[in-house]
C-alpha cells in the first residue's frame, strides 16, 4: 500500500505512531485486491486535546473515506480501522448481494468494488423519499451561511452571486464553514 500520511496543526507523525496505524492499516489490505497499488491518503490532527484521524482510499468510482476523533491518537486509529473494515464489508456485502462477485477463492477480497460500475453500485443505495423544489437567488457565501443558520439546516445550497455556480456552504464539526464549489 502507498500510504500518504501526513500530520496537521504542527502535528509530528513519530516513528511509532507510524508503525502503530502501518500495522492497523494492514488489516485493511486483506480487502484490496491489489494492495501494493492501493493509494491511501491519512491525515491526523490535534485541536483542544481531540485526536482525529481521517482516512480515504479511493476506488475506480467511490471514495471510501472514514473519520473518528477521541482523546488519544492511538484509540482514534483503532476506531477508523474498524469503521473502514464495517464499510469494506458492507460494500462486499452489497456486490455479492448483486451477483457481481464471480469466482471462488476470493479471500474475502473486494475486487469487484474497484471494477463494479457506478451502475451496479448506485442500485444499492437507498431510495430518495422526498424531493425539495425552491427557488435559487443568486446570494453571497456570507448571506448563504445567514440564511443556512436561520433555517437551522447543516448545509445550503445557493446560486453564487460572484461565481454564478451553485455552490453549498456546510458547517464543520469544529463550528466553522465550508463551501464547496464545483470544478
């Protein structure tokens, strides 16, 4: 696996901490079906004496992605590797469910996940049961976060009056902001 990991706020990645979430991570690998060209991209923080830890590994055309935060890096790392693992399976789950997955022998591996197409994946994915129609007035980021607050939502999505995108602002679990802008 190539394992991109890289420390934020000033957070030094020592040597053990690295060979601590290395040897986490290599439960992970049994999932992979080419594990040595697995890219998995690990970032770690420190803020206020909370310890978080996020973890993507990018697939042909998902992202698995899993975050977990407690006070201590060490138990951060143990509960991302366990969401990781419960995700993998639950996706392995679902393609076999589908019948995509052919072959004996497998280990258990998610093969199919890189191979399976958006297709095959996005007919597990739960059906939408309400759709929201309203009007989009071109506004501010500034006036989106206003008007996202006052309606008590997470997230809002709005016509960029600079850009003339669409764009969403979301609030952060550390009570900031996010904009997310299409490329």
């Amino acid at each position: 696996m190539n394992m991109h990991i890289r420390g934020e706020n000033h957070l030094d990645i020592t040597p053990a901490l690295r060979q601590y979430l290395e040897k986490k991570l290599g439960r992970v690998e049994r999932y992979l079906e080419q594990p040595d060209e697995a890219e998995i991209t690990v970032t770690m923080s420190v803020v206020r004496d909370v310890h978080t830890i996020e973890v993507m590994i990018p697939f042909s055309h998902v992202m698995l992605r899993a975050e977990e935060r407690s006070n201590d890096m060490y138990a951060s790392i143990d509960l991302v590797i366990d969401k990781l693992e419960k995700r993998l399976d639950k996706f392995k789950h679902k393609i076999d469910q589908k019948g995509a997955h052919k072959g004996k022998g497998d280990n258990g591996r998610v093969k199919d996940l890189a191979k399976a197409s958006y297709e095959d994946l996005s007919e597990q994915v739960e059906h939408v049961v309400r759709v929201k129609e309203f009007e989009m007035k071109p506004m501010a980021v500034d006036e989106a976060i206003l008007q996202m607050d006052m309606l008590g939502h997470d997230f809002f999505v709005f016509s960029n009056a600079e850009s003339e995108e669409v764009n969403v602002v979301y609030r952060r679990r550390d009570g900031q902001y996010g904009l997310i802008q299409a490329r």
